[in-house]
C-alpha cells in the first residue's frame, strides 16, 4: 500500500509533482484543496470569504482526515495544512511525508507565474510577495521539517526537472 503526502509552502510544486509521481506509481492523486472544492462546491477563496481563516482550516482538517485514510494515493496539501492542529502528527501517522523545500525567490517566482487566486496574497506587490514568503517561511518551517523526508526542489520549470523530482522521491522512499 503507498500513501505519500506533500507539504510544503504554496508555489513549491507539489500538485505538479504529486501527478507526476501519483501517475508514475499507478495509483491516484488527491489534491487537498481540490477535493475540498469538489465536496463543498465552492473554490478555496470562496470558502475563506465565507468562513474566514478559521473555519477553512476547521473544514481543511476534516477533508485532510478523509482523503489521508485512502490507499494508493499521493496527496498534495495545501501549504497552511501542517501549521494547524495536529495536522503534521496526524499525517506522520498514516503516510510517508515529504517536504519539498525551495528558496523564497523561487516559490514567488513560481506563485508570481501561477494563475490561481491565492486568498493569503491578495493584493501584494512583487516585493511584498517576496518579504511575505520570508516572513510566512519562518513561521512554518517548524512544522514542515517535521515531515518524515524533505527534498529540496528548485525551480521545476521542465517537465525533466519534474521526473528528477520524481526520482528522488521514489529513491527515497525506495520504491
């Protein structure tokens, strides 16, 4: 049975490597905000506009609980996923957890690149981005360095970027 999950800060590519590894090892991807989108009918930002911080992360927790209980399966979570509750132990407990790890200036890069409405940098300018990854990096990294593996992922602009990511991880986890 495999169940990975990926943490990691938003922008570090983990639903581009999630899929790729989910598809090499034959087995299904779960995107954490994703699944919660298809449950409750309603985008991430939508539910933060409606609920506030605290409520998405309450609902998170509950989707977290029942997408972490499937087998076969790679998880991507959602960069805040680890720093709430007993999120990390509770992942650490069920899964093969890894960190992919990347510099501030390539996760506002990749974020800067991106086209999805991320609800916590709304309205920033590029160099507040930048200073907000820093600051945010600092108050998550506690959580994230307590996954069981951490992979240092740099800009993962080619799909053979992609499949190196891919490969190490399987290396490390030795399958």
């Amino acid at each position: 049975m495999i169940r990975i999950i990926l943490i990691g800060y938003m922008g570090a590519g983990k639903t581009t490597v999630g899929k790729a590894l989910a598809a090499e090892l034959g087995v299904t991807f779960y995107d954490l905000d994703w699944y919660i989108t298809m449950r409750y009918h309603r985008s991430v930002p939508e539910i933060f506009a409606e609920r506030g911080e605290e409520g998405f992360r309450d609902l998170e927790r509950r989707m977290l609980h029942e997408v972490a209980e499937f087998e076969n399966v790679v998880v991507s979570c959602g960069g805040g996923t680890p720093c709430f509750f007993d999120n990390m132990d509770y992942m650490n407990s069920l899964a093969e957890t890894i960190y992919l790890k990347a510099e501030p200036e390539v996760l506002g890069m990749h974020l800067r690149m991106g086209k999805g409405r991320r609800p916590l940098l709304e309205g920033k300018a590029p160099e507040e981005l930048d200073d907000y990854i820093r600051q945010m990096l600092v108050e998550r990294e506690p959580y994230y360095t307590k996954a069981k593996h951490t992979l240092d992922v740099s800009l993962l602009d080619t799909s053979v970027k992609i499949q190196e990511s891919v490969k190490l991880i399987r290396e490390m986890l030795k399958i």
